[in-house]
C-alpha cells in the first residue's frame, strides 16, 4: 500500500502507470488501484522502495505493509488506470 500523494505530481494529478511501477519499484505495471481504509490499531510496517534493476524501476516511494489481516470491508471496489 501507499499514501495517495505518493502516486500524485506536482501539479496534483495522478502518475501514470509507468512512474506509479518505477517510483514503488514494482515488477509489473498497474492497471488498478483502489482505496483502502486501515483501522485505527492495525500493525504496519514502513519502508522506502528500492531500486530494481531487474524490473527497471528506481524506487524511492513509501510503502505501507499490514500486518494484521485487514476486513474485507477496509477494500474499495477499484478503478482501472
């Protein structure tokens, strides 16, 4: 997971997919996203993304981990890219 302002420009619109998989150092290329609601107490753990050589991708966002299991219900439906 990742802070929406992770995945915005400048300007305030939203990268594209390619700069979405090179700044979270990513294997594939996204054609979803979707919001997702974390409760209040939920375990995580924060790390920077790293370089992927192999996947061509530069890292350098924040990512977010669970680690407690989230509900079902913390998921939005998705919206294609």
């Amino acid at each position: 997971m990742t802070k929406k302002s992770e995945l915005m420009d400048a300007n305030g619109n939203i990268l594209s997919p390619e700069k979405i998989k090179d700044k979270l150092g990513l294997e594939y290329v996204l054609n979803k996203i979707q919001d997702v609601n974390v409760p209040q107490g939920t375990t995580m753990r924060t790390g920077i993304a790293g370089e992927k050589t192999n996947w061509n991708s530069k890292g350098g966002g924040t990512q977010y981990e669970a680690l407690d299991k989230l509900p079902k219900e913390s998921f939005s439906k998705g919206k294609n890219l």
